[in-house]
C-alpha cells in the first residue's frame, strides 16, 4: 500500500498522465495512529470461508505478493 497525499498524486499525474489509485490510502496530513486504526478496521471487517478468497479480499486493501499467483 502507497500511502500519499493529494500533492503527491498530483505531481504523479503531472509526470506520467495517469495514475493507477489501486493499493493507495490517500491522507490530506501523516497521522501513524489515524492510518493504523484505519487499516487495522478495514482487516477486521474483511470474512471469508476460505484462505483464498480471504487473500483475494485483502488485496484489495494493499499489494500482496502472491497477487495473481497461480500454482
């Protein structure tokens, strides 16, 4: 997860055009403890029956790097 202020995006979009907003958390101000309760509630609610789909949901969230792994 890319975590980043508005600014930053804007300059992103400024140098390339588009940016893909997939695994970002966009903050207007760096607050740890408003950022780790954030994604310790977004976990928490994420159910699932099996392993697999619970993977498939947290990646939503941030990067894993079993994305798209397939055995």
């Amino acid at each position: 997860m890319l975590i980043c202020t508005p600014d930053y995006l804007q300059k992103q979009v400024r140098e390339s055009g588009i940016v893909d907003g997939r695994h970002h958390l966009i903050i207007d101000t760096f607050d740890h403890q408003k950022i780790e309760y954030y994604i310790q509630k977004r976990v928490a609610s994420i159910e699932s029956e099996t392993w697999d789909r619970l993977a498939e949901k947290l990646g939503r969230i941030g990067l894993w790097e079993y994305e798209d792994y397939e055995d």
